[in-house]
C-alpha cells in the first residue's frame, strides 16, 4: 500500500514553525489542523516548507482531525498561486495536527491517514505538535513536534520518524498573511458553530444563553490570540526597524571609506 520511496528531511521555515505553534496554542480542548506548502527536491527527498494553510474545522468532535477533498483542493490552489508568485514550483506537501495534552506520537488513525496520503504522494510528510503537555520538574508548558512518514511493518502499519530542521528564514509577506487569518479563521469556526446550535432551538433562554457562550468565545479568541499576536508583531516590527538603522548606519559608514 505504502510505496518504497521515502522522505529524508524536512527543512521547516521558523515561521511556518511558529505560526503552528500558535495555531495549537489556541485551543487545549480539540485538535487543530493544517496543510504544509512548499518545494520538494524529489531526487534527494528532501521537503523544504515554506508556508502552510490553516484549516477552518467544520467537524469539532474531539480526536477528529480529517481534511476534506475541498480543503485540500484550496490548499493547492492556493500553492499554485505563491508558485506564480514567487516563481518556483510550490505544492502542498504535508499536514499538520495537534495533540493538546497528549504524547507527540501519532495514534493508529494518524498513521492510516498519513499511508492514505502516501498513496497520493510518496513524499507527503506529517508534523504533529503535542501541546499543554506540563513537565512537572519545571512547570513549563511543554512543546513537542514529531515530523512522520507511515510504512508497511511485518504485521501492521507503522511510522518512521524524518529529521526536522528548522530554519531561520526571512519573514515573507505569505506567512505574515497566514498569521493575521489565524483569528478570522477561528472566530468563523465559532460563529459557524453556533449559528447551527442557535436554528436548533426556539426556546428565547436558551437561544440567550447560546449568545453569551459565543460572546465568550469570541473574547477568548481576541484576549488569547489576536492580542498576543499584536504584541509580538509589534515586537518583531521594533526589531526589524532597529536592524534597518543599523545596516543603514554601516552603509553610510562604508560609502565614507
Ligand atoms: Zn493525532
């Protein structure tokens, strides 16, 4: 089922890195998920990504993290659109999924869902982050990723892990975008989610009720998200504009000599 050629690295962008990161810190209760873009060198078997697509969840059943036929054709148009753009070959490559406070390992289904996409495209890789997971020496928040492939073992599936590297890459406007839809995303997931349950039902308490959970939620995603967000883009903003004085100052200082 699982073909014989198989990845050998995963070059993973420090922002693509972050930007999941952030999209798993958003919630501890369900898993979240995404699809990886990217270049892949076929012959060395080596994925490089670059950017990624945040999905918008229309099933929030716990432990459920499936990709629809629709999303990932979005995914790849949207790859084809930054190959035009940028002009190199770029696909969606991989997947991406959290495990709030579980183990990084992938679970029996992750690794029959990875083989599935294997048969699509031998090189497709999967990335898991555990998140919420406390360490009770430190009392720090634990982060895990784990990058995988799914092979076929004596008697059943089983995973092999790839290297991971993560680069340092200048900050690109894609990712930059993909960091600002992150709310937007999720706070049309909660919308959506509660528009169903408010049809449902006739009954004015409930219907309140109802109203007061989305107004929570919504907060939440603006109090825990999109102002942190603003604060560390903020932040990254200082820095750069500090790193433009600076090199200004030594153009200045080598057009003197
Ligand atoms: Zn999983």
């Amino acid at each position: 089922m699982v073909s014989e050629k198989c990845l050998r690295k995963v070059i993973l962008n420090s922002d693509v890195y972050t930007l999941c990161v952030q999209h798993a810190l958003t919630t501890e209760k369900q898993e979240i998920m995404g699809l990886l873009v990217g270049e892949v060198d076929d012959i060395k078997c080596i994925s490089k990504i670059s950017a990624c697509v945040t999905l918008h969840r229309s099933d929030k059943q716990p432990d459920r993290v499936e990709i629809s036929p629709e999303q990932l054709c979005t995914a790849s148009m949207y790859a084809d659109q930054l190959s035009k753009k940028l002009d190199r070959p770029m696909r969606v490559l991989g997947w991406y999924h959290s495990h709030p406070h579980i183990t990084v390992w992938p679970s029996h289904v992750d690794t029959r869902t990875q083989a599935v996409y294997q048969t699509m495209d031998p090189l497709f890789v999967g990335l898991i982050f555990s998140v919420f997971q406390n360490d009770s020496r430190s009392l720090n928040n634990l982060i895990q990723v784990t990058c995988f492939q799914a092979h076929q073992g004596a008697s059943d599936l089983e995973r092999t892990e790839v290297e991971l590297v993560i680069q340092n890459s200048p900050f690109e406007n894609y990712d930059l975008k993909g960091i600002a839809d992150l709310p937007r995303i999720l706070i049309q997931e909660e919308v959506e989610c509660h528009d169903v349950k408010d049809n449902d039902t006739q009954d004015e308490l409930a219907n309140i009720h109802n109203d007061s959970f989305k107004t929570l939620a919504l907060v939440h995603i603006v109090s825990k998200l999109s102002r942190p967000l603003c604060d560390d883009l903020e932040e990254r903003l200082k820095t750069v504009n500090q790193r433009i004085r600076t090199l200004e100052n030594l153009k200045k200082e080598l057009q003197k000599r």
